[in-house]
C-alpha cells in the first residue's frame, strides 16, 4: 500500500517588550495512506497548534520551559550573537 508523509507546522509570536517578541514553533510529520492524508494532517496541525499555545501559556506563567543542555547552549550562543549584532548596529 502506498504511504505519505505529511509534515504540519505552526509558530507564533508574542510582544514581550518595546521592538522584542518571542517566536514560539512546533512542528510534527507521520506517515500515512492517501486515502486518511485529510484526517492525519488535521489531527498533526491540532497537535502542533496546541504544543505552540502550552508552550507560550507556560512562558506567560514565567515557568521555566525544558530545555535540553544543546538547547540552552545554542540559546546561549545566539543571544551572544544577538548581542554582538545588535552592539555592532547590524
């Protein structure tokens, strides 16, 4: 039988201060039949969608988002770039 693979996708963004917004993403894919392709893609950008509003309700409550040590080290690596750029006028 023939199989797809559907990717969905949903991001956000917030205003979290003057000229700074956090960006919030999720995104899913699954393999299935061409004949359930309609109900599977919905029900991945359901879930996707929802992943995107916990995460920014978690971030609201200034709760601290899981990140895994890779994360946080390019999340550091980034905000230092960030700020180098932002010094530079870049």
């Amino acid at each position: 039988m023939e199989k797809i693979t559907i990717s969905r996708s949903f991001s956000q963004k917030i205003k979290i201060g003057d000229f700074l917004t956090a960006d919030f993403f999720a995104s899913a894919q699954a393999e299935t039949s061409p004949t359930e392709k309609d109900k599977v893609s919905q029900e991945l950008f359901d879930f996707v969608k929802k992943e995107v509003e916990e995460s920014i309700d978690e971030y609201k409550k200034g709760k601290k988002i899981a990140w895994s040590p890779e994360e946080q080290e390019n999340w550091n690596k980034n905000s230092q770039l960030r700020d180098i750029n932002a010094t530079l006028g870049i």
